[in-house]
C-alpha cells in the first residue's frame, strides 16, 4: 500500500527574488525528494507558498514607494513562474494573503488562546519618533547582544542565529531614517512556549529522523529556556491579529507562516474536489511529513511550529523530519544584490539549462557544513560529472546501438561473471541512492547516481566491445545489452535530479510510462526492444571565470537585475 508523503518547502519572502542559495535547502532540496517518493509510487503531496506579510515586504514596499500588496502580488506571480522553470513541482504553491490561510491562523490563534497558551499584556517596544511608528523585527537593526554582529534584525542574528527581539540590540537604529529609537510601552499577545518546553523536549528527543544538527540546536535552544514568544505585531500589513483588543495589530508573520503548511495542505484537498483529504497528512499518524529549509529557520519548525500544533488541541502531526542545509555563499561572501555579490534564479537560468543549476546545487548541498559557490566548481562539476561521466556514458551507449545494431538492443548470450557483477553493483546502487534521499543526504545519492554511469563507463573501457565487434558481434552486443540496463538504471535514479534530462533519455529509449517508477530502475530492458537515434544530453561549459562573470552582467544588464 503507498505510504502517505507531505513534503514542504519553507516559504520565501517575497520581497524580492530568490537566489539560488535560497533554492538550496528548500524548494529544490523539497522538489527532489516529492519526485523521488512519487517515482515510488507514494501518494505525495508538495505544498508551499509565498510569504507575503511581515516587515521585509513592508520595508522593500516603502522603499519602492508602493503598497505592500503591490509588491508582492507582482513578486508571487514572478516566482511561481520562475520555480516552474526551475522544475519544482507543487502541488500547490500559495500564498499568506490566501483566503484560506488567513482565516486558518486566526481560528487556529483563537483555539491556543482558548486553550491557555496565549495571554496579554503591555510591553516596552522601540518606536520611532521621526517616522511615528513602532520598529518591530527588520524596521530595527544594531548589534547582536549575544556575538557583537553587525546589523543584527530585530528578530534574528544571521551570524549565530539567535531569535532576538528588537529592545536586546545592542545600539539599535531606524532602518528607514537610521535615527535612534526610544522605548514606548504597547500591547501585545504573546504564546507561552515555557508551558510547553516538556513536550516539546520529548517529541525531540525521541524523533529518530532528525538530523544531528537539528536535533542539537533544537535542544540547546530549549535548555536555554524558552520565553513567551510575541504572536502580535504593531504593523499594518498582515493578517488583522483575531483577539479581542487587538483591533489595528497583526500576526507575526513567523506565526503566520509555518501555519501556512497546513493551510496550504487545506487549500489543496479543495482544489482536488477533496475538502477533508487534507486530514489524511495532518492527522494520519501514518504520513510522514518532510520539511526542507535552511539552517536559520530551525527553530521556528522545530520549536514554534510544533509548539503552536501542539497547543492547538488538534493532535496533528509533528515534523517527522526537518532538514536544514547550511548556507551557500559566493567566493566566501554573503549573497547581496546591493553589493551584486551572489546569482539570482532569474539570472541563472538564462546562462544556463535549469538541469545544470539542478544538479551542481544538488552536487554541492551544503549538508554538514557551508559550501562556496564559484565558477571553477560549476564548470568542474558540470563538465567532469554531469558531461563527461553520465552523458558521455549514456551517449556511446545508445549511439553504438544506433549504429551498429540498427537501435535494437542486442540479445545477450552467455552472461559471463563480470557482467552479472555490474549488474548486481548498479543494482546495490540504486538502493543506496533510494536510503539516501530518504534520509535527506541528497549529496551523497548525487554522487551515488554519477558512480552508476562511471561503472558502465569502467565496463565498457574494460570490455571495448568496438573492438570485440570485428570478430564476434554476439558478444559484443551481450556487452551493450548489459550497457543499456545501466543506463535505464541511471535514467531513473537521475529522475529526481535533472527531470529534463532523464525525460530525453526516456524518449530515446521508447519505454512507456508505466514503467518509469523507481522499482523499474533494475527491471531489464527486453532485447529486441528498439530504441531512436539520441543527441548529445549537454554541452561543456566556458571555464573562464571572467567570462562567466561578464555573461553574468550582461544578463543582469538586459533583465535589469543590477542593483537600482
């Protein structure tokens, strides 16, 4: 019977485009493995959304001098497009502003509060008087209290990743008229994470799928001990918080996010014509639920998510795994447009197939430790692995069949006890790549798919069946009969990965769909079955780190991505 998969991405804001150091961890970490258990033949169900509240989007809209509904509207239809083109596959990628997620928070706010875990009460907050407002989160930067960093926001250090809030800065600042704030006393609803550390402990320690770096952070956050965590926000643009008295505040917006993975879930069981299908992800203890982000939003979906599921009275599920990437970074920087220091998935995709991004990014996944984008290790990366290795392997494969055995794979005689053993170790391959991806170590199951191809090559080096056709074409064709099930095994492990590409092949091959699963990856291609004539699958690239960088301004030039 198919197991039940929820894979979710993290939500981006949209404020502005992604980079693809932003595509890392989430979407195509996310699209990967929903492609991967659907090849399974699990009823998967991909959901994620664009961010579209919170003070980035307030912040990017002032600074533009349009409305924040403006802004995101256009930003949200870009960015679906765009993760199309990048092949990500939802099932449903929203948006906050959905009806459906708004009035999901505020029932799901009102049903904590009616359970105990939310409470009021006046607090001191940095207003500033110039512009006369309230400086929540990113309307507020200074100084990290905890690592002396730069810049900190008001609501989280990147450098050490501390959930800060704007009154612990240290030297605080406006970051629309960089004036120094005073200290004014609002009102605010707040959720009692400490009434909820002992679960929240439990569900952790005894979760087996969850990373070491997660599960580690996650820990030590709580052993710090947790506060209550503000739920409402003196900004105007957000969902209108649901308590009473809070008339003219709204939800934080990390509240309101990871809230969305439900609601995107609900939203989708109405577009299939379904409304409670949703419940089966949500309240099928069965279902695993998968969430894919980078490494600074641990603790909203460890501690903030489950913590609001858990007080919801619901008994929805909890993270069954949280996978966090490390942060990519450009030549040991940071990605910043101002600075036009990083790659945007716009930019990228017009210097490059999507297939190529798909695989390097993967490749490259900063699993355990932040990795360095620069040219060299893209051209090596596509060049070596994906060019030389699994296209040059796949097409000498194919094209010797074409040419020498009118594309019909060739009937194999006797086979001898190496080709049986290239066969059984592709075959061990494949369930390698399979227990990879489903412990989210997608770095290693790439590497495994480039091994597959780089034993057919080794096979074919070793056997040179070119030459054994001169004198017997029997047993050379045993050899590209062996050859052709590598490749079909390769095709589909590369499925996940570079869907484009392994869709070429499958059309080269003239397999029907029905056989295009994972457990198809090691079922052997009939002899006699005719294949078309295949093209080459890439193409090497520039290696010229000048010249890459110079087709970089020009793209950024004609799409007008340079900083204004």
């Amino acid at each position: 019977m198919p197991d039940k998969i929820l894979v979710t991405a993290a939500w981006p804001y949209v404020h502005a485009l992604p980079h693809i150091g932003n595509l890392v961890g989430s979407v195509l970490s996310a699209d990967v493995t929903a492609r991967y258990y659907r090849l399974k033949g699990d009823e998967v169900w991909f959901v994620s959304g664009s961010d579209e509240h919170g003070t980035p989007i307030e912040v990017a809209a002032l600074k533009q001098g349009i409305t924040p509904k403006e802004l995101t509207e256009r930003i949200h239809a870009k960015v679906s497009e765009l993760f199309k083109r990048w092949g990500a596959t939802y099932d449903n990628y929203t948006f906050t502003e959905s009806p459906v997620h708004k009035e999901f928070v505020q029932k799901t706010l009102l049903d904590i509060q009616k359970n105990g875990y939310i409470f009021e009460q006046e607090t001191q907050m940095l207003y500033c008087e110039y512009d006369q407002r309230f400086l929540p989160d990113r309307f507020v930067e200074g100084k990290c209290p905890y690592c002396g960093a730069e810049k900190a926001r008001g609501d989280q250090c990147d450098l050490c990743g501390k959930l800060l809030e704007p009154t612990t800065l240290v030297e605080p600042y406006c970051i629309i008229c960089k004036n120094k704030p005073i200290v004014k006393t609002t009102r605010h609803w707040y959720i009692d994470l400490s009434k909820l550390a002992e679960p929240l402990s439990e569900y952790i320690k005894a979760n087996q799928q969850l990373p070491a770096n997660v599960k580690n952070f996650s820990l030590n956050w709580i052993k710090e001990g947790l506060k209550p965590r503000a739920v409402t926000r003196d900004v105007e643009w957000g969902i209108p918080a649901p308590f009473k008295g809070a008339e003219g505040k709204t939800v934080y917006v990390w509240i309101d996010a990871v809230l969305g993975y439900i609601s995107a879930t609900i939203e989708q069981a109405q577009h299939v014509g379904q409304t409670e299908k949703w419940k089966e992800f949500w309240l099928n203890r069965q279902t695993k639920t998968l969430y894919f982000i980078g490494k600074d939003n641990i603790p909203f979906h460890t501690i903030i998510l489950p913590a609001l599921l858990l007080a919801s009275g619901q008994d929805y599920n909890l993270p069954w795994n949280v996978s966090a990437t490390e942060f990519l970074q450009f030549s040991g920087q940071k990605a910043s447009k101002s600075q036009r220091i990083g790659i945007w998935i716009d930019e990228a995709l017009e210097m490059f197939p999507a297939d190529y991004w798909r695989f390097f990014l993967m490749a490259t996944r900063p699993e355990s430790k932040d990795t360095n984008f620069t040219w060299n290790t893209f051209a090596d990366k596509i060049n070596a692995d994906l060019n030389d290795t699994f296209g040059n392997f796949i097409h000498r494969t194919l094209t010797f069949i074409t040419n020498q055995f009118d594309g019909i794979i060739p009937t194999p005689t006797k086979l001898e006890e190496d080709d049986q053993a290239v066969l059984d170790t592709v075959k061990e391959k494949v369930e390698q790549a399979a227990k990879e991806i489903e412990t989210g170590l997608l770095q290693p199951a790439v590497n495994t798919l480039i091994s597959i191809s780089r034993i057919g090559n080794q096979y074919l080096n070793t056997k040179e069946p070119w030459n054994i056709m001169k004198t017997d074409k029997e047993k050379a064709g045993t050899i590209f009969y062996v050859a052709t099930q590598v490749v079909k095994a390769a095709t589909i492990v590369s499925a996940p990965f570079i869907p484009q590409t392994a869709e070429q092949i499958w059309q080269t091959l003239q397999l029907p769909e029905n056989n295009y699963t994972w457990n198809q990856a090691t079922t052997p291609i009939d002899p006699g079955h005719k294949i078309t004539k295949p093209t080459p699958l890439f193409h090497k690239i520039e290696t010229d780190e000048n010249k890459l960088d110079e087709q970089l301004a020009e793209i950024r030039t004609k799409l007008g991505t340079l900083p204004k």
